[in-house]
C-alpha cells in the first residue's frame, strides 16, 4: 500500500471521529404578506350612494381624510349650517333675556331701597305728631311689597339664565347631531395608510357586503405564516425567518413577532399535489426586515422557513 493511500485514509478516519454536524432545526409553512395594520374594508352606511370618490389606488391618506363623499352630504352640510346659524340666533336671544331680567332685578333692588329709606324715616319718626299710624302702615306695605317683588325678580333671573344654559345646549347638541351627520355622509379613513383597492363607483350603493375601499398601512410589512398546530408549540417570539416566492427577486427576512393561541383549519392551500389542503394551524405574525417590493404585493403567497 503506497504512502499516498495511507494518507488519505488516515484523513477519512480523522473526518468520521469528528462529531456530527447537525443542520439547524426549521419549521416550514405558508404564509400570506399584509401590511402591519393588516386590511382594513371601507364601507358606508345602507341606503346611501356614492357621489364623488376623492383618492386612487397608491395614495396615502391621513386618519380622518375623506376617502368618497355620498348622497346625503348635501343635505347633511346645509343642516349643519343651519344648526349654526340658530346657535349664534340662540346664544343672542338668550343672552338678551339674561340681560333683562339682570336689568329687572336692578330696577326693582333701587325700588327695594328707596322703599326701605322712607320705612325707616318714618319708623324714626313714628311718634311725631305730624306722622299718623295710617303713613306708618302705607310705608311698611310698601317695603314689604317691594321686598317681595325683588325676590321674585331674583328668581325670574335665576330662571332666565337656566332656560338660557339649556336652550343653547339643545342648540349645541343639534350642531352635534348634524356634524355626526356630515361625518356619516362621507367615508373616511380611521388610520394613516395606502388606497390599496377602490371598488367604489359613482352612482353606486355604499351598503350591502361589498366594501368601497382596502386600505392598509404599508409603511411596515409581515407575513402571517400559518404553521400546523403540530409544531405549533415549537414557534417563538424572536425568532427568525426566511420568505420566498417566485414573484420575489431574492430571499427575505423576518422576525416573528407573535404567536395566535387559536387553532383553526387553514385557509392557504399549497399548490404542491402531494401535500394535503386541509389542516389544523394557528398563526405565527412575522415583521419583514424589508418593504419592498412587498409593499406592492400584498396577499402574496409565500413559503415561510422558521429557525427554531
């Protein structure tokens, strides 16, 4: 035997005393990409139609921004104005009455005076000669009378202010009512995010099961894995993942960031013969490292490697 083969094989024996090299654990599933609030459907209320639609697929709006405007926003604009209009009447009016009854209650404490000064002159004087028990009963009726008259003005004013606060709050809360009405009357987005799908049409009705609008906010992406319920338990938060998909020019990555503690029957089918449609699952939620291009890709099917 030559020394080169002697060589070789004392390299073989030294390569199968080294301890096995175990390739790192995975866990395979399909997923589906989504924008990290998920899809958000659009929809208004029954009976109403859509009038005008104010975005495109791709823009962004803000929370609040009016995606369409629908058939009773005319109706709904001009009752607002309206209440407006009979708040500021409402808040003159009333303010109007405050000030005369406030007006009444002064006159009537100066009557209250000049009473109550020429009751106490004649009370001083009381057993003059000059002053007859007859003036001395006139001027204690008249203090009295307008004794009592400036408590009822006092309560006329204190009823005034009160029918003042709950008039204008009757008028401040139809301006409620009808701004909730122009709100109704037009579909707007509750978050900041991008038109993902218009399905609205003028003319169109607004009810029924068919949304106006999937919106989404893909400023972050995930992929939802659904991962059989088998391995399951082996899922954690932190760990790693690898997507991929035909439609995607290169592998990417992830961290699982959440675990569903549900377990349902899938919803994503494998287009592979060989592998069964139907199994139990539960979700695991993963944050792409990356946007794009799956920003533009949402529902994407892709295969999901987890490393355990």
């Amino acid at each position: 035997m030559t020394t080169a083969v002697l060589t070789r094989l004392a390299a073989l024996g030294a390569l199968l005393l080294l301890p096995a090299v175990h390739a790192a654990e995975t866990v395979s599933a399909l997923g589906r990409v989504l924008p990290v609030s998920g899809i958000i459907d659009l929809s208004g209320p029954a009976g109403e139609s859509v009038e005008e639609i104010k975005v495109a697929e791709g823009d962004w709006v803000q929370p609040g921004q009016a995606l369409a405007r629908l058939s009773s926003h005319a109706s709904a604009t001009s009752r607002l104005k309206q209440a407006e209009t009979d708040l500021a009447s409402t808040n003159v009016r009333t303010a109007k009455d405050v000030e005369l009854a406030r007006a009444r209650v002064a006159a009537v404490t100066t009557e209250t005076t000049f009473a109550q000064g020429r009751y106490e002159r004649i009370a001083a004087a009381k057993n003059s000669e000059f002053v007859s028990p007859d003036q001395i009963e006139d001027r204690t009726l008249g203090k009295q009378n307008a004794e009592l008259k400036l408590a009822q003005t006092a309560q006329d004013l204190e009823r005034a202010i009160q029918d003042a606060a709950k008039t204008v709050r009757a008028a401040e809360s139809e301006i409620s009512v009808a701004k909730a009405a122009l709100a109704a009357a037009e579909v707007a987005s509750p978050i900041k995010a991008r038109i993902l799908k218009v399905r609205a049409r003028v003319g169109a009705q607004s009810g029924g099961r068919t949304e106006l609008f999937k919106i989404g906010d893909t400023s972050a992406m995930t992929v939802v894995a659904e991962v059989y319920e088998s391995e399951a338990l082996k899922i954690k938060t932190g760990q790693k993942a690898v997507i991929t998909s035909s439609a995607l020019p290169k592998k990417m990555t992830g961290t699982v960031t959440g675990v569903s503690g549900i377990v349902f029957r899938n919803t994503i089918e494998s287009m592979d013969p060989n592998t069964s449609t139907q199994g139990r699952v539960v979700e695991a939620t993963i944050r792409m490292d990356e946007v794009s291009p799956l920003d533009r890709l949402v529902f994407l099917q892709v295969d999901v490697t987890i490393s355990l």
